[in-house]
C-alpha cells in the first residue's frame, strides 16, 4: 500500500465520522462565505464603470433635506460637468407592502443615458419612458422578484412624500451593481405635489477622472452661504457615508465572522482528535516497527488536511452554487439584492481557514503521539 | 429509570474531553444567537418604553414617521384648542407642535457621520415628556441659538457636551445641557425650541404635535373629533402606541440572527452526532450491560436522547452566560428604519430570549442525539458483551 492510499484509507476508515466531520466543517465555512459576501456588500459596495466619474450632491444638513431646483442652471454651467440628472428617493411601498426594500427615484429621463450609462434597455423601451410621464423604469431583479412585465401597472404608495404614484411600466433595465431601483418622472412627482421648486438630490456625471474634484470643490464653493449649502462629493464616498451609518451592526456581523471561525475550529480539532485517540495503539505499532515521529506527525496531518480540503469544496463549492441559483433577494425578503457574488479574496480567505484549521486540528493528537511511549500505547485497551 | 438517568448524567462528565468541544461549539451557536436577537429585543423595548399613556401623537394621515409628517400652524391651532386638552397653571392648552429635522454629524470616534434627530418643541414640550430628565447644565432659552442633547447621543458624536457648538443649515447652535433618556427613543435626539428650528431651516410648518389629554374617555373622544374632521386630514394616535410601531430596524436583525443560527446549528449538529456517536461506540459494552440487566431498548434510546439533550441544555447555559457576561446592557447604534437616524439602544438579553436560547439548544441536541441514541437501542446484546 502506498502511503497517500494508507492516509486516505486512514481518513475514511470509520465513514460515517468522515462525514460527519466534513460536513461540520462544509457548514461553517458555507456560513462564513455568506458572512462575507453579505459583508463586503455593505462595507464594500460594488463599483461599476461610471462610478469613478460620477458626482452625487446632497444637501449639506442632511441627506433627508431638500434641494431648490435653481441650483440646475447654475451647476449645468460649472466647467466639467457633463450631464446632470436631479434624484429624489421616494421611499414608498409597493402596493400594500409594508416595508418595500428596492429604492425608487424621481429623475430626468434624458438624462439617464448620460448619467447612469450602465443600465441598458432596449432602445425603443428607453423612447418610451421619456415620452410618457406617468411612466417608469424597473431594475430587473425587482420585475423578476414581482414577475412584472411591460405595460404592467406599477402602484407605489407614498411614506415620505404625502402622494402616491401610480405607474406604469415602460422599460425594463439590467446592468447597474444594483438592478433593484425603479426610476420615474421627477415632473410626475412635482405635478402632484402642486410643484414645491425642490428635489432630493443632483447626480452629476464628470467628463474625465481628473476635472472631478475641481468640479465638486466648485459646486461646494457655489452655494455656500446660500439658504441651501450642499455637500458634492464621489459616488463612492457616498456610498461610503451611507455604510458608516450602518455603525455597530455592521461591526457586529465583523465579529460574528470571528465567533463562525473559531467554533469551527474547535469542533474539528476535537473530531480529528477523537479519530486519533482511538488508534493510538495502531499509531503504538507503527512506531514500533520503526516509523518516526515526525512521519507519523505528516500522517496525521494529512488525514486532517484531506478532511478539511473536503469540506472545503463541499460547502464553499455548494453555497457558490447557491448564490448563483437561489434567489437570496427574495429569501430575505428584498432586503439583499439577487446577485451575491463570492469574490476570489473571499473564497481565498475561506481556503485560508480551511488550511488552518487541517493544521491546528492535527495539533493535540500529534503532541499525544509524540509523547507516547510504545508500551503504553500498545497497552491502552481502547 | 433514575439510575439510568445518573449514569448518562456521570457519562457526559466522565467523558469531558470530547463532551467539553460539543458543549463550548454550542454555547458559541447560542450565544451568537442571543446576542443578536437581543439586539432587536433592545430595539423593540426601546420603542416600547417610549411615551406617555396620557398623550396624543397627531402626524399627517399616511405619514410613517414623524419626520416625513406635515402639520399646519392652522390645524395645530384648531386641534390644540379642543375641549379636553389638558390645561396647564396658567390655563394655555398642553400641547407641543414639534419640529423635527434629520441633521448631519459627525461622530466622535471619527468614523465618519451619521444622521441624528434634531426635535424642535414648545416649552410645553419638556413638561409633556417627563421621561427626559435633565443630567447636566440647564434646558435651552429660545431665542438663543442653544440646544440639548441626550447623553448617549453625546458619548457617540463630536462637539455635544455642555459647551460644544455644532453648525447646521446655516445656524451655529451650542450644547447647553445633557438629559437622560431614561432608555427610550428620545435617548436619541437633540432638543430645541420648535420655532427656533423652523426659523433655521426655513421650515413653515410643525413636524408634528403632542397633546396630553384630560381622561380616557376625552381621548378617545378627541381622537374620533379629530379624525373625523374632513378639513384636518390627520392621524391622532396615543404617543406610546406611535413608538410600540417603530420597529422595522429590528426585522432584518432578527433574520440576520435566525439565519445564522440555523446554519451554525447545522455545523453544531455535525459535530455532536459525532460526539454521541463515538460515546455509543466506545460504551458498546455498557450498553450490552444494561440490556443484561433489563433496561429496554426503548430505555437505552431515551438515556442517550437525555443525554444529547444535558449536553446541549449545558452549552445553551453556558452560550447565555457568556452573551450576557459580555452583552447585557451595552449601548449599541444603528440607523433607523422609520426615523432615518442613527437609533440608540442597549442589547437586552431578557430571561425570555435565555429560554428561547436553552430551548434552541436542546432541540439541537435531541436531534443530534437521534440516530446515535437509535443505533446504541439497536446494538444486538451478546455481541455488544463481546466487543472490546
């Protein structure tokens, strides 16, 4: 018998402890991708091409105050600038639901094209939205959530804004890191609303990379001491500003990751130790007839390396499949968007764990071999 | 029976090495559990905690949250005027038309800003609220540019102690005292004069107004008056109903917290299958020696089933102690569903949630014990006597 034939043999000698074991092992790590992935979503949102270019303005007292609509003009003038959509989160439900998760925004349709170029719809889908007001455009993941189609009638109740929109649906887009929004008419907003001259905020698109902070330190100067003064900055520190509200949760599931990790070690270092324990004698003839310690050490390491690496591509292997078949959004009730994606950092990291733990799970029994005498250990009866 | 039930009671202690790694892998399931539910349970009992029985919340009909709500100087005037309003000494209606602006902060640890509450109110205000109580320095003086904080809002932003100044919408205001909470939701807002705010942020409306009520049987009265009125187009609800509602922060965190359970359970689960598994096989003798001795199979399933279910309800114990050693009572933070700013609370570990931990545990471990406890029944006896 050849000894990788010896160690694997070895590692599935008592199978339904194998399994067990590498299934403990598949969870956990199954658990900690999900973790990250869910974590790396809220700390590290996507980016996509535009995203470096793109500048978002909000008022500076909150992202929850409003902004006059003269600012237009005079930020449209700003050298630098290329196209300029204004963006007013609605915040409303869907039809009767009680807490809708996907964003909707009011906005200028023509502008989208120039602004947001990732999402993509067919051309006539996009003429259409701009030429009915009362029209709107759906992220695809949200018309796959509801089962929506064109034409479809699309009823949201307003929260914030003490109106409600009743909507139509004319275009179905796909391509954003996040296909959940909806995006209407700002002049539909306004017209029921009794046109208040304000909106939620502007999102500029820049012309290179090197004019944006000239541009947003140019927007900052342009309103400050006015009754409106705005806050320009990036798209990504936005998005940045956001996550850090999220304050405490977002550390604790940090946290949580670490708790994942050592009880998986803990309960595979004490399976592996288990297997061990009850061959010391076997382990006791080995020695005897000649074998040293440190290769009995490499057996043992071996057998747990080959355990982990096992449940490594179960559960990892297993929940990557996951993410790309089930529909996460709707399991969480919209609450995480459709596309969870296990980076290669992520599944490094995983893989990390795994090799870890096959090293410290293979600690305890080896120092028990190491310190057992031959006697002894042909000795033990169990 | 009971001395079947003492020996698997001595057997999990007699095997501690490999019992020690299924109780601590459990303990660490149920503590994360725990300590995340218990989130959600602070944000729930914060909201629960919020208000007087006595007090009538008014907000714009379809609004969620006092902020996004609307309230004309007319209707406040035309609400607060209503037979049976409580009076104060000087007989000028009990009610508050409040202002509330969602500001931009910086924290004080310099992780960046976060949004925090900033509620305008009358005079009547405070005395409507007597949750509030003042801790440090004085109330604000209207007029004057001054505000006051909660104390937990202060220990978690920048420039809110007594003396700091912190600019917003073109106002400079300064911190002028520290009130307490008492762990309701005003433990997360900043406090100033209602037409001060409305001044600095150019607001022409009230947010929203609080009256306190002479009798139940006048507020029920005033509450259908009031909604009955076609020109109001308001909504009239008792304060502490208003905040029993504010709890869609909590929804996502007891998903979050079931969800991991479950999965870690499942990993939990492997491991004492395990645990029990190579228990029945080591006591293959023991178990043949009680079968001689007359002990049915049903009562050899039953010892491991308790047994499973020992090891686990000691990993839930000790997975509740130690999230209430290391939890209970610590403030924690999020940004608000219905508010849109930053909430603060304490995790609450409640005798309620340690049942719901040990009670999870225990169901792990009958389960986990199933098949092993199944397959010690099954063990035909004399060969069992044989195996070494």
């Amino acid at each position: 018998m050849t000894i990788p034939g010896f160690v694997i043999k070895n590692a599935f000698r008592n199978k339904r402890r194998a399994a067990l074991c590498v299934l403990s092992v598949a969870a956990s790590l199954a658990l900690l991708v999900t973790l990250l992935v869910i974590l790396d979503f809220f700390i590290n949102p996507p980016e996509d091409t535009g995203s470096s270019l793109r500048i978002a303005v909000r008022n500076k007292v909150s992202l929850a105050a409003s902004l006059p609509v003269r600012q237009r003009t005079i930020i449209a003038k700003i050298p630098g600038v290329e196209a300029l959509t204004c963006l007013s989160y609605f915040g409303g439900n869907y039809k009767a639901e009680k807490s809708t998760y996907f964003a909707q925004f009011g906005m200028e349709p023509d502008q989208l094209e120039a602004v947001f170029g990732e999402a993509k719809m067919p051309r006539d889908q996009l003429e259409a939205w701009i030429a009915n007001r009362t029209s709107c455009i759906v992220g695809a993941d949200t018309a796959k959530r509801y089962n929506l189609k064109l034409g479809d009638k699309f009823p949201l109740v307003g929260v914030i804004y003490p109106v409600d929109l009743d909507l139509t649906i004319a275009g179905i887009y796909k391509g954003t890191t996040d296909d959940r929004n909806v995006f209407f008419h700002q002049k539909y907003l306004d017209e029921l609303l009794g046109d208040p001259g304000t909106v939620g905020m502007w999102w500029i698109k820049a012309s290179s990379a090197e004019v944006v902070p000239g541009v947003i330190d140019r927007i900052n100067a342009a309103f400050a001491n006015t009754s409106a003064e705005v806050l320009a900055e990036t798209e990504r520190a936005f998005q940045m500003d956001f996550i850090a509200m999220m304050a405490n949760v977002k550390s604790l599931i940090a946290y949580i990751c670490s708790v994942v990790v050592f009880a998986l070690a803990l309960v595979s270092a004490s399976t592996m130790s288990m297997a061990i324990r009850e061959r010391i004698r076997e382990l006791s003839v080995l020695k005897a007839l000649g074998f040293r310690r440190h290769e009995l050490f490499a057996f043992i390491l071996a057998e747990s390396f080959s355990l982990a690496a096992i449940g490594f591509i179960i559960g990892v292997g297993g929940i990557c499949a996951a993410f790309a078949s089930v529909d996460f959004s709707a399991l969480s009730g919209g609450f995480l968007p459709s596309s969870l994606l296990a980076t290669p950092r992520i599944i490094g990291i995983a893989a990390l764990v795994a090799v870890g733990l096959g090293i410290v799970s293979s600690l305890a029994p080896a120092f028990s071999i190491a310190r057992l005498s031959v006697v002894e250990g042909l000795k033990t009866l169990d | 029976m009971p001395s079947l039930f003492k020996y698997h009671f001595r057997s999990v202690f007699v095997r501690w090495r490999s019992s020690i790694a299924t109780i601590i892998g459990l303990a660490l399931v149920i503590a994360v559990f725990v300590m995340v539910q218990s989130l959600a349970v602070g944000i729930e009992k914060t909201s629960a905690n919020t208000g007087d029985p006595r007090n009538l919340l008014v907000t714009r009909q379809g609004a969620l949250a006092e902020a996004t709500s609307v309230i004309t100087r007319e209707q406040f005037n035309i609400i607060r005027y209503l037979p049976g309003v409580e009076l104060d000494a000087t007989g000028t209606p009990l009610a508050s038309g409040d202002t509330l602006i969602i500001i931009n902060l910086p924290r004080r640890d310099g992780t960046g800003n976060s949004n925090v509450m900033l509620r305008g109110i009358a005079p009547t205000g405070k005395e409507l609220r007597s949750q509030a109580t003042l801790v440090e320095g004085r109330w604000f003086a209207p007029g004057q540019r001054e505000a006051v904080a909660s104390r937990r809002l202060a220990n978690r932003f920048a420039n809110l102690h007594v003396g700091g100044k912190f600019k917003t919408g073109g106002v400079e205001l300064t911190v002028v005292g520290i009130f307490d909470g008492q762990r309701s939701a005003f433990d997360s807002e900043i406090w100033l004069d209602a037409d001060e705010a409305r001044g600095a942020f150019d607001r022409p409306d009230y947010s929203s107004m609080l009256l306190r009520i002479r009798s139940n049987e006048a507020l029920a009265e005033i509450r259908r008056t009031i909604e009955a009125d076609r020109r109001l187009k308001v909504k009239a609800v008792r304060e502490v109903d208003y905040y029993k509602e504010q709890t869609r922060t909590a929804g996502p965190i007891k998903w979050l917290g079931n969800g991991l359970a479950i999965v870690m359970s499942v990993g939990a689960l492997f491991a004492a299958m395990n645990t029990l598994y190579a228990s029945v096989g080591a006591r293959t003798r023991e178990i043949g020696t009680l079968r001689v001795l007359g002990f049915r199979r049903r009562s050899i399933l039953l010892g491991f089933l308790l047994e499973g279910a020992l090891l686990a309800a000691l990993g839930g114990t000790l997975g509740c102690a130690a999230a209430y050693v290391g939890w209970n009572g610590a403030s924690a933070g999020t940004l608000g569903q219905e508010t849109f700013t930053e909430i603060v609370f304490d995790f609450q570990i409640t005798p309620v949630l340690i049942a719901k931990g040990i009670a999870f545990a225990v169901i792990v471990g009958l389960i986990g014990s199933f098949l092993p406890a199944l397959r010690a029944a099954r063990l035909p006896v004399i060969a069992s006597l044989k195996a070494n």
